[in-house]
C-alpha cells in the first residue's frame, strides 16, 4: 500500500496478490487498470476508484483480449503489480500460459514502475513461458517467509527485494 498515492494511475495483474492489493485500497481517487474478474468485483464498490478493463473474452476469472497489449501501450501506467508462477535466477519471471505473456509485456514496457508482487514459494521455482528477464523487473515484493540466502542471492543478481510479514 505504501506504494500507492491518491491519484495514481495503476495497473493490477490477475493473480490472489494483486487482488489482496485490491482489497486493501480505500475508496480514494485512483485509477486501476485490470483484466481480472475478482479485481473488478472488489474495486466496483469503491465509488471513487476509476476502473479501465481492456476487455475480452472470459477465461477463467479474466477477461482475454488479442488487442489488450496494443490499448495498454497507449496508457500512462504509473505502477504497474505483477503476478508471477516462477522466479528464477536463469528463466527470469515465468507462467504457464501463453495468452497473458502480452500483456504482461505491455505493461512493463509502458508502465512508469514495474513491481512483482509474489510470496515466497514462487522463488527458484519456473514455469514454461517466461514473460520477463529477471533484471526487467526492478522490485519483488513478497512476504517475510523468504530466507535471506534467497533474498541476498536476487538482491546480487540486481533485484531489489523487498519483505513484508502481511504479504499474501
């Protein structure tokens, strides 16, 4: 939360850690760009929220889009919060499934600040499609569970890491 100002213009991935953000915020001027359902349900109380949904077809709890990548580059992202299935020192920040490496590219090609939002257990681990190298995106914020061999060895590796206890 302490990275959120009255007024930003952010961005939340799909994922449980972005929608623990969204229902963290208070109701302030703010605006939120997500694709996720959850997100939407959780910030469509908050009057005073701004919500821009690319759009799509419904996957699971998304909304998939083959245009979402081009309509977010012309955005003004000032934060963009990943979500991520792996983090690993050689194949970078991974996921499983192909149709949300583009907008995850968008976002941080486009967006101001890039932070990944993941808890520990998402460290050393990879999926199939990797969507960013792990230098590309500057700050992980997770949870205290991360050790701090893991922490000094991605805070080596260029990363700046930074531990929470409330992190889910």
């Amino acid at each position: 939360m302490q990275f959120i100002e009255p007024n930003d213009i952010i961005a939340l991935d799909s994922g449980s850690t972005t929608l623990e953000i969204a229902k963290r915020l208070d109701n302030v001027p703010l605006t939120v760009i997500t694709n996720d359902l959850y997100i939407i349900g959780e910030l469509i109380q908050k009057d005073q929220i701004r919500l821009v949904v690319p759009g799509g077809v419904r996957d699971r709890n998304l909304l998939v889009n083959e245009n979402a990548g081009e309509f977010l580059r012309k955005l003004n992202v000032q934060k963009a919060f990943l979500s991520t299935t792996g983090i690993h020192p050689e194949f970078g920040f991974t996921i499983f499934t192909q149709m949300h490496v583009e907008q995850k590219r968008a976002l941080i090609e486009s967006a101001r600040e890039v932070y990944c939002v993941a808890d520990h257990s998402k460290f050393d681990k990879c999926a199939l499609i990797t969507f960013a190298g792990l230098t590309e995106v500057k700050t992980i914020i997770t949870d205290s569970g991360l050790t701090d061999e893991l922490a000094k060895k991605y805070g080596d590796a260029g990363v700046r890491i930074l531990r929470y206890s409330h992190v889910h």
